[in-house]
C-alpha cells in the first residue's frame, strides 16, 4: 500500500520524471522520500496520520510545497503538481526538424601530452538533424562527422591520422552519434545518452549538453545553438597507443574530450546565402 502519491507536470501538462518527494513533519524531520517515475507519478510508504509537509523537487524546475493530510490508514492524495522552470531558464525552441549548419558548427578533440599540455584536433565536416518534440526530453539526434577532415594544423600528422594506423578513414568514414534520450539537468542543461560509433566500434556515451538559445538569423531562418561535451577512452574504440607512438603525438594520455558547438536551423533545409 502506499502512502502519499502524486502526479508530477510541467506547466504545459508534459510528466517530469526524476522530481524528489519528500515528506516531513511540522518539526520539520524527514518521513518519506520517493522519485517520480517517467509517466511523473510518484507515492512514498505509509506515512503516520496527521498533517505533514510535502516538498517537490526537480533539477532545473523550481520547487514547490504542498500541505499534505495524511488519513489513518496511511494514505493522502496530492493530485496533479504543476512545476514551473527556474527563473532565468532560456525559452525553448520550437518543436519540429532542425538541421546542424557544418559552416558554423564544430567539433574540437583535445588529449593530454605529457600531462602539462593539450594536443587539439579539429573535425570540420558536421552534419545531421535534431528533431525537436513538444516536451524537449522526448527531443531524438544524430550528428555524423567526416573523419577525415580531422585538423591538428600538422599536416604530416593528420595524414598518418587518417591512415590505418589510426581513424582508418578510407575503413570507417563517418563518426556518428545517434541518440534518443534527454534528461534535465538544470534551467538550461540536459544530458542526452546515445551511441557512438567511431572506428567500427559503437559504444554508449552521454553528452553534457548547454542550450544557447535560439533566434532569428539574417537569411530568413531562424537558428537555435548548443554546446555539448563528453570524455572518450581511446581503449574503447580500439585505437591502439602504438599507433599514437607513431603518429608522432606519443605521451598523449588515455582520455580524449570531444567538444561541440552546434548551430541548428528550424526545417529539414539550410537557407542560401
């Protein structure tokens, strides 16, 4: 049997999954924790009758406080809960296609050398789509990037790169990321899980992800922009550090972190000019 339940939403209706139930008493000692499901709903043990406090929480919503009546039986009923965002949360875009403008977007791979320095590689050829919903955390990507316009502005270094010692672009061409979870994380934050597909091997990776905004831009369309980050273990893709070795970047450490900046269009078409 439970205790308190609720049905946790945002102010447009859509669920909040993860929002923190907690129960306490008029001393203010905590009763009941509970965390809402994906549907929003969310109900913690049986709670001592009487009149308690009942406090929701959800990372990037702000908080609200419910007087809770608590029956004999254990049981109470808080109802549907509306959650509102912090104050200062950028507005969302607008649901729909959006494209990814490879001229004003890219992906910058940084390794450690030496464990004092950074060695930083540019990928410039991006593409792919965000496809937007009604409720953001429903929003689906994918994102593929032509290995062999990696940059590290040395030439002889970014050809053995692309060689089979290392990306073996002319093998595997394309670095995607293909996702279809989001989870808020603050005002403006997300986490978005997906796989990563780099080198014939796909593993599962979360990117960090930073909504810029969006708005109007001068050829008519209007854009959106996100910055987004992840850390990668060259191990998990099979490229092998003799490789590196060769490629005249040796001492580079076992970690790679991918940076990008994403500018989206809203449509499935890129303006001209």
């Amino acid at each position: 049997m439970s205790g308190l339940s609720a049905r946790i939403r945002t102010v447009e209706g859509w669920p909040v999954p993860n929002a923190v139930l907690t129960v306490t008493d008029l001393s203010g000692k905590q009763l009941a924790r509970a965390v809402s499901a994906e549907t929003g709903a969310v109900a913690t043990e049986p709670l001592p009758p009487g009149t308690h406090t009942a406090v929701i929480t959800a990372a990037g919503y702000q908080p609200v406080a419910r007087t809770a009546q608590i029956s004999a039986a254990g049981t109470g009923l808080l109802g549907d809960i509306a959650m509102a965002l912090e104050a200062g949360a950028v507005a969302m875009p607008p649901p729909g296609p959006w494209t990814i403008d490879p001229v004003h977007s890219t992906v910058i791979a940084t390794a450690r050398h030496l464990g004092i320095a950074s060695i930083k590689a540019r990928f410039a050829e991006v593409s792919g789509r965000i496809n937007i919903a009604e409720r953001f955390e429903e929003s689906t990507g994918h994102a593929e990037i032509g290995a062999a316009s990696v940059d590290t502005g040395i030439e002889l270094r970014d050809n053995h790169l692309r060689s089979p010692d290392f990306l073996d672009v002319e093998a595997y061409p394309a670095i995607t990321f293909t996702s279809n979870a989001v989870r808020r994380t603050g005002p403006d934050t997300f986490v978005m899980s997906g796989e990563l597909a780099l080198h014939g091997k796909r593993r599962p990776v979360d990117l960090d992800v930073t909504y810029g905004g969006f708005g109007e831009d001068p050829w008519g369309g209007v854009r959106a922009a996100f910055h987004a980050e992840t850390e990668l273990h060259r191990n998990d893709f099979a490229i092998d550090y003799s490789a590196i070795v060769r490629a005249g970047v040796a001492a580079v450490g076992a970690t790679v972190k991918l940076d990008f900046d994403i500018e989206v269009v809203h449509g499935e078409d890129l303006p001209t000019g």
